[in-house]
C-alpha cells in the first residue's frame, strides 16, 4: 500500500459515524422467524407467561438478533457514511480487491424488547501494518458496533474485523 494511503487510514482510526436508526422496532414476528430458523425453544424469547415471570418481565429478543434489526435494507440502497466503509473503499482503490470477514463478537448489556427502536453507531477502532496471509497480503480494518435502544441504554458491542487484500497468484 501506498504510504500516503496507509497515513490516511491510520489518520481515520478514532473517526466515527452515527447514530443510525434501525429500520424496524424489535417485534415478535421477527423473534419468531429468528427462533423458528434457528431452532431455539428458550420460552424466553416466545411464552409470556413463563417470560413474565422471569427477571425479565416480559419477552425478549435473542441477543444475537442485535445486527439482524440494525441492518439497512438492501434496497433501495442508501449510502452509509461509515468509517468503514471508507476505508474499505480507500484500499479498494489502492488496489486491495479482496475483502474477508475475519473475527466478529458480541458484549451484551441490555435485553431487546418488542418496541425498543434500536441505533447503533460505527468507530474505526484500528488498521493494521501490512500482513501476508494465504489469501493474500492486507491490512486487517477492525470497527466497533455500538448499539443502544430508545433510551441511551447500550445494548450490545461487536467488534468486526475484516481483512482488506491483494489476492495471491
């Protein structure tokens, strides 16, 4: 990579976007097809009762589900100005032309309830120095996901790492 690229990205870690306002409220259909994809009983997510009687006092949303309600729909496709994203097209331009999710997890804090209208927010956390790997040599892009319900409270964090290469002969 260019130096005068490799500066400017490590100028932009620290840079942030958002917030961004999910495009539906938690709700228990989606809780529902999310359960029934996955297989997952946990009364927690679909009996009332039984939830209304937990420490939650009522039904909530699998944890996991934290992205599937943040995701910007995929048309009509709207611009994103996330960190990210430019600096994922920064190195594109550079000639890095392969992209690979590498390491992704999630710090939970606060439960989903149906009607929570979720946000979430996108920092530049870190670039790496140049990597070779099998794939190709890179740089390794990290950002953090804040998300954070209607009342300011966070709800999750996911740190999301993805490798920006040139691809090996």
């Amino acid at each position: 990579m260019s130096q005068d690229v490799h500066e400017k990205l490590q100028a932009m870690v620290g840079e942030e976007a958002g917030p961004f306002e999910a495009p539906n409220a938690v709700n228990e259909a989606m809780i529902r097809h999310w359960c029934e994809a996955m297989e997952d009983g946990n009364p927690l997510y679909s009996d009332e009762e039984y939830a209304k009687k937990s420490k939650y006092g009522g039904i909530i949303a699998p944890p996991q589900m934290v992205q599937a309600y943040c995701m910007p729909p995929l048309w009509p496709k709207k611009e994103m100005p996330d960190p990210q994203a430019k600096a994922v097209q920064m190195m594109h331009e550079a000639g890095y032309y392969g992209v690979v999710a590498t390491t992704t997890s999630q710090e939970y804090f606060h439960p989903m309830r149906p009607g929570d209208q979720l946000s979430y927010k996108i920092q530049l956390v870190s670039v790496s120095p140049e990597k070779t790997t099998r794939l190709g040599t890179g740089h390794f892009i990290t950002s953090e996901y804040t998300y954070i319900n209607q009342n300011g409270e966070v709800v999750c964090i996911q740190p999301f790492t993805v490798l920006k290469f040139k691809p090996a002969i």
